[in-house]
C-alpha cells in the first residue's frame, strides 16, 4: 500500500525546487496534492506533470503571507477533494545583506512570507485536519547563524518556536507537528553561487555532498505519514552532518 494513500496535502512553494520534487513524490505515494505557490504558470506544469503520472492534483495560486488567500486556498482543498489531512509548509524566500545594510523592506518581506505565512497557513489548515493530521514546518541550517542573513535566520528560529507551541497545542487532538531544517541544497540557486563559495560550503558538510532536494522530500514524507505517528515538536536537520560540525 502507498504510504499517503487516500490523504490530502497542500504543498506550499510548489512550483519548484523542494515543493516540487515533494508534490511528485507525494502524489506517488498515493496523496491528494493542492499545489501552492504565487508563480501560476509554473505552478500549473507540476500540476500537468503529475497528472501525465497518474497521480491527481490541483494548482492553487496564493500568497501565503495574505490572511485572505490562504483561508481561500485552504476552503479549495476541502471544497475539492472533501477532507485536509497534511500541510507542507514549504515556501520561503531569503534576501541576504549584512545588517547594517539590511533594509526594514527586506526584513519584514522575509518575516512575512517565511514566518507569518507558516503561521497563517497553520492556523486556517488545523481548522479543517482530522485527528492524525500532520504540519511539517521549514527550517534552516542558517538557525544556527549565517553571516548575511539575520532576517532569514530570524525567520527560522521562529519557526521552530512556532512549531514546538503548535505541537503542544494540538497534540491532544492528535495532530503532530515538526520541523524539518536543510542544509545546504544542491539546486540552481547553488549553482549560481562562485566555485570558491561552492567549496567553502562543501568542506563544511561531513559527508562530502551537497543535498539533493529529493532527500527533503523524503524527509517531509516520514513527518507526513503514520510512521511518524508519535513525533511532534520537532526539529530534523536534513544536512550531511553540516549542523554537528558546525
């Protein structure tokens, strides 16, 4: 058997990277999938591309920092396929400056979308789950501090607090929620980065490679499914051993 067969999840940040490789493994284990992101046109191929698989799925555009369109996108889900019993709280954005030159714009547009858009989504899907719904939050490595990102690592920190109170509040109804903090992910924005960062990045990972983002997928997997059944408040740092070293 699938391991979410006959569950619904909503993906947040869906249209690429992470969300997407998590939507197209979800859907092959069986899930319901609501896509979410602001990026419609891309957003709308991972749709087709799960259907072309057999898999089923709506795209949902959406703000996760606007109160009005995740209430919209969560009142979709149920509308659509009836039920909500996972939230992947995946999107999240970073711009990086030291802080002297960090400006209040960049501030608040990362608390926005990487902290109150867990929140909100959060608090308009535990309306809707079932007893054994699960929320997997996002975290970062960059938790532990990253020169040039005090807002983004503001932003995870409270996620992880945000988790851990959320885990305590729904945990008698049987709903569990964690947080899963990568590492340093091999995507484009990697690639973009010059050969000497690249190196410097990888000498700090233990076991030598950076993380294909198919291995936060699967992290968001066992969080989502019935093997994780008594885990909640917690944080899982998907990272090569980054986080030990560090």
């Amino acid at each position: 058997m699938k391991r979410l067969e006959g569950k619904v999840a909503i993906i947040t940040g869906a249209a690429a990277g992470i969300g997407e490789v998590t939507a197209k493994l979800f859907a092959e284990e069986g899930a319901k999938v609501v896509c979410c992101d602001v990026t419609a046109d891309k957003l709308e191929q991972v749709v087709a591309d799960i259907r072309a698989a057999g898999g089923e799925a709506i795209a949902v555009t959406c703000n996760v920092a606007n109160e009005a369109e995740v209430k919209a996108m969560v009142e979709t889900t149920v509308q659509t396929f009836g039920k909500l019993h996972i939230l992947i709280n995946n999107a999240g954005i970073t711009r990086d400056s030291l802080t002297p030159r960090l400006t209040e714009e960049a501030w608040d547009l990362v608390m926005d979308i990487n902290l109150k858009g867990h929140f909100l989504c959060a608090k308009w899907a535990l309306r809707k789950m079932e007893k054994g719904g699960k929320i997997v939050n996002t975290a970062s490595i960059s938790t532990l501090g990253n020169v040039g990102q005090a807002n983004y690592s503001a932003s995870k920190m409270g996620v992880i607090g945000l988790t851990r109170t959320q885990a305590l509040e729904y945990a008698r109804k049987k709903i569990c929620i964690n947080a899963i903090a990568p590492g340093a992910i091999d995507t484009p924005m990697l690639a973009a980065v010059s050969d000497q960062a690249r190196q410097a990045m990888l000498d700090k990972i233990p076991l030598g490679e950076y993380i294909p983002p198919i291995e936060i997928a699967r992290a968001h997997l066992f969080l989502a499914s019935d093997e994780a059944n008594f885990i909640t408040g917690q944080t899982l740092f998907v990272d090569g051993g980054m986080s030990v070293g560090m």
